[in-house]
C-alpha cells in the first residue's frame, strides 16, 4: 500500500545508501500524485559541500523532474527531521507536506526556526521514528570506536 510508511521505507532505502558510502545516514523521497519523482541521501563528504543534505539534493531532482522550482502538491519524507538550512530551502519551495522520521533535537528546524517553512505546509513527524533513529544511533556509535 502507498502510504506514508511505504514512503519512508524509501528514504530508508536512501539512508542506507548513504551509510554505505560513509556519509551520515539521512535519506529523502519527494512524492507527487503518489509518485516518487526523486530520491536522494546525504553526500556531503563525497561532494565536499556542506550543503548536500539529502534533503536539498531531493529538492533539486524534484524540481528538475516537474521543471520548475515550486514543489506545490508534493510531499517529501526524509529519515530525520530537517535543519534549519533545509527548513529554508522547503519552504522556498513551497513543498506542500513534509513527513519526516526521527526527530533532531540538536540541529532540527522545529527548535530554531519554525517559522521557516511556507505557511500551508503540513508537516507530520514521528514516521518509522524508531528505525530512522536506529540507523543514525548505529552509524555514530561505530564512528565513535
């Protein structure tokens, strides 16, 4: 079924790709008419840019994939909450809904600022939480040793 669990399986999908290649496992889909128009994770080590949040990197084949750079009646699902860069960047967009995964208690936009997204957009938090988290929990705890 194709439903918002369905969707975050994707990213996690994503997330897992980027764990594979050593970038922080975050991964993201973007979603139209229950399609997904783009996937992408974190690749900031290997692109060197600090800004290649799966996130942006989902928000930039999404808008390629439609031709244009509003995401109205699109839904992104990312594994963890996004940052306050990305925040900004989503609500630029003007991307109708976001469901993300684990919350960012230390960096997540919900803390510092948010107010940054479009007025209309609808965000709903919690999705497949625990296995977004673990994903995050392993990769750290294995960078730490």
């Amino acid at each position: 079924m194709l439903d918002d669990n369905y969707f975050m399986q994707q990213a996690l999908r994503e997330a897992e790709k980027a764990r594979e290649l050593d970038e922080i496992p975050v991964g993201a889909v973007v979603v139209c008419q229950n399609r997904i128009i783009a996937r992408a994770h974190n690749y900031t080590e290997h692109l060197g840019d600090i800004t290649a949040h799966a996130e942006m990197q989902a928000i930039t084949a999404a808008a390629s994939n439609l031709g244009g750079k509003y995401l109205t009646n699109c839904t992104l699902y990312v594994t963890l909450e996004p940052c306050v860069m990305c925040a900004g960047a989503l609500g630029w967009s003007q991307i109708s809904r976001i469901v993300y995964g684990a919350s960012d208690p230390k960096r997540g936009f919900t803390r510092f600022a948010p107010a940054a997204l479009h007025p209309k957009t609808e965000v709903l938090a919690g999705i497949l939480e625990n296995d977004c988290a673990k994903i995050l929990k392993a990769f750290f705890e294995r960078k730490r040793q």
